[in-house]
C-alpha cells in the first residue's frame, strides 16, 4: 500500500515528463533507435502519469505540476517554471 496517502499537508510535485529523444540522441540519426527510443518515452510516461494520478487521488492536499520537455534536473533545465510553481504554491500556504 502506497504510504504517500498517510500525508495530510499540502505537497508540491514537481514532475519532469522526461523525453530521451529529445535529449540524448541528438547526434545518432539511426531512425531505428529513434523510433524505440520515442516509444520508450511512451510508456514511460504513461506509467509516469498513472503514478502521478495516483498521488493526487490519494493526497487531497497536493498539487502536481507536470513539466514537458524537462530533464532530471528540472531544478536547473526549467528553473523558471520551477520557480514560478514554487512561488504559486507558498503564496497559497500563507492565505
């Protein structure tokens, strides 16, 4: 049993939704590799999503913000959108 539904505070998430093609096959142009990788980042979101759905079914308080194109360190590859998220979010603590 997911222990994350035990949490009754307010949570951001911040998720990057990761595209290996994107990033990492820059200079391979073998369309074979291309194509499993897209269909990698396929499923790998979908899973990623269902995951993603389950914390906000199970943390009536949380906010999940999902980050397109955003790598590892979303931190740093989307500071700006992470920021703003992390501003949003505060300001509505201190209501």
């Amino acid at each position: 049993m997911a222990k994350f539904t035990d949490i009754h505070v307010p949570v951001l998430a911040l998720c990057a939704m990761l595209q290996i093609t994107r990033h990492y096959l820059l200079n391979i142009s073998a369309p074979d590799v291309h194509a499993a990788t897209r269909a990698y980042d396929a499923r790998f979101n979908i899973i990623k999503a269902k995951q993603l759905k389950a914390v906000e079914a199970g943390i009536p308080h949380s906010r999940v913000v999902r980050i397109a194109n955003a790598d590892h360190y979303i931190f740093i590859t989307n500071e700006a959108e992470v920021l703003l998220e992390m501003r949003a979010f505060l300001s509505a603590l201190e209501k």
